[in-house]
C-alpha cells in the first residue's frame, strides 16, 4: 500500500486538489497535483466491468463482477454497495433522465434501483442465459439488453415489460447503443457483426461487416450521422457512415481488445484497451495523438461524465481512475509524459 506522500508525482497544468484519501476505511487528508484519481476498492475486490457516471455527475457506480459500488463523483467517497443478487455484473447504466439505474446479470436479469435512495426495484427478465449488456434510449422510455442467448429484449420502461425481441445475431450480443437522436439502435457481439435497427419500427436496416473477430463497444457520434466500434482480436476502431450503411475508416494502433470509445468535441476520441492503455485521437485526420498507459492491467470499461469533464475508467485488477479530461488532452497536445500512478485518492484492494 502506498504512503499518501508517494502519490505526488506529475506535475499538472491545473490547480491543485485536495480531496479524502480512504484506505480500509479510514479517512485523512492529502493535496497532490495530479489529473487522475484512483480507487482500488477493498469491498469490491474483483475485475471492474463497467462504469457509469450518473446524468448529474454527482455520482459513479464501478459494478464488479458480483457487486456494483456507488461512489461521490468528486472525492470517492463510498455511498453503498449495491446487492447483485448473488450474480455476475456484466454491465450498468444511469438512464438519462436519472429515474432508473439498471444492471444485467449472470442470471439473465436486468436489476433496477432508484437512484434517489437506491431501493430496489422489480427486476426483468427476459433472457435464458447471461445479460452482457444493456443500453438505455436518449428519452429513457426505452430500455434495451443484450446476452448469451443471441437476442436483444427491448423493454418498456414505463409499463416494466417487453416491447419487442429482435433476432439475428448468431453469438452473444456484446453491446447495444443508441443514437443520439433516439431513430437508431446499434447492436454487436461475438459473431464480428455490427446490425442497425430502427427504433420507430425495430426494423433492421443493416447488416455491417467489417471486423473479423468479436465487436466489444459501439458508440455514436453526437451527429447520429457516424458509428464506431471496437474490436477484439483484430483489435481495431472502425467508423461507419450510418446514413449509407458502409465503412468510412479504421483505425489501428492497439495491441489488444478496444474496451471502451469516448467522443470528445473538436473531432476528438478516447480509446481504451486490455493493451493497458487509453489513446487519444484526432478524427479529423484519423491519426494517434498520443498514447497513454492508464492501468497496469487490462482496461475493461469507460465512460464520460455528461459534462465532458471527467473520464472512469476500470481495469481488471479492480482499480478504477478518474482522470480530468482538460488535463488529458493538455498533456496530449504537449506530448508531455502521463504518469499512470499519479492520483488524488485510492481505495485499496487487499487481494491485489
């Protein structure tokens, strides 16, 4: 465990912080000028799996594989540890309008609370095998939810039932999202098929191929105009023209799983991969600004904060870090050294 004097490491381009640094549950005081806090946390002891900041960035949730935590956004501070029902956490998600806070589990169940108090809801059902993923709509009356079983479940949020079960991936269904305009859902899995589907109708538009291995993240941009996704063993970003159904661009520079895909203003991206690292990317002419070594271990998830300051990301070792994203690309613009260490707070995980 490492002394809160250790933690002074980088010297960062902005004001210096001073936050609570926990270790096993003990509170003191440390000032550090660093751009990222870290968390290991010792009641959430395995792999993180996904992240999500809450609409109002007030609050994170780290869902591990068989709790989720729900942290302060600004300090780390523990504010409960969710029940998974005796099940893996396979992924979580704020819906946009804060009402609801949904995990799919090993047990095909998407878990709900009510992020007000944090008391359970009903849970839904709908999958025979594992729930890998879940995907609220931009107006929350949507929810949708990939699995094992090869199908997505889209529910209904007001009436807590399903609306509709779309069909046509032929593996496990990784990951869903939604565009920003609400008319498109995107899904992808383990077949290294990427599907579009209309919202209005759930009819599916397309059929895009492009990947030779497993899909593990999809995002659009803020236009709806434009998809990316990331790929696992030909480790690769791919961008598609949703308008007509084709491949614009890929993008190459990991050495692993691409695990998360934040957009960023100014025809920015962020990357992370199990390689260990994140890599920041100009869009506008699709080269590498700079590559980051983020976690001394496999990053397995990632997200932004809804005001586009802050950046989770969770790693296999059961660390998380938040890093601010001002900093981020200061360094990056500077190809200025990113210390992975430097860090405000840590919540420590004693099996590691």
């Amino acid at each position: 465990m490492e002394s809160p004097g250790s933690n002074r490491v980088l010297a960062s381009a902005h004001s210096w912080l001073s936050v609570p640094l926990i270790l096993a549950g003990v509170v003191s005081t440390t000032s550090c000028d660093n751009d990222s806090i870290i968390m290991r946390n010792r009641q959430l002891p395995d792999s993180i799996e996904a992240v999500a900041f809450s609409p109002d960035n007030k609050t994170l949730a780290c869902a591990t594989t068989h709790a989720v935590g729900i942290f302060d956004a600004n300090d780390g501070r523990r504010v409960c540890t969710l029940d998974s029902r005796n099940a893996w956490v396979c992924g979580v998600a704020f819906s946009p309008n804060g009402e609801l806070f949904a995990a799919c589990t090993s047990r095909g169940r998407v878990n709900l609370w009510d992020p007000s108090d944090w008391t359970p809801r009903q849970p839904l059902e709908g999958h025979s095998g594992w729930a890998l993923c879940i995907a609220f709509s931009p107006d929350s009356k949507m929810l949708a939810s990939g699995g094992r079983d090869c199908k997505i479940v889209v529910w209904d949020v007001t009436r807590m039932s399903v609306s509709r079960v779309l069909r046509g991936h032929t593996d496990w269904v990784r990951c869903l999202a939604f565009s920003p305009d609400g008319r498109i859902m995107a899904s992808a899995g383990e077949d290294s098929l990427v599907m579009l589907w209309e919202t209005a109708s759930w009819t599916r538009l397309a059929v895009l191929e492009g990947h030779t291995q497993h899909v593990r993240y999809l995002t659009f941009l803020p236009d709806s105009k434009l998809l990316l996704s990331g790929g696992a063993g030909d480790n690769t970003i791919r961008l598609w023209d949703v308008a007509a159904l084709s491949e614009r661009a890929t993008l190459r520079g990991h050495s692993s799983t691409v695990r998360g895909l934040i957009v960023l203003p100014d025809d920015k991206l962020i990357s992370v991969s199990q390689d260990h690292t994140m890599r920041v990317w100009d869009l506008s002419n699709l080269t590498t600004i700079r590559s980051i070594v983020a976690h001394q271990d496999w990053v397995q998830s990632a997200a932004l904060s809804s005001d586009g300051k802050k950046l989770v990301t969770g790693a296999l070792n059961g660390e998380a870090r938040v890093w601010e994203i001002a900093d981020l690309l200061w360094y990056s613009d500077r190809n200025a050294q990113v210390d992975p260490d430097s860090c405000s707070w840590k919540l420590d995980n004693p099996g590691k």
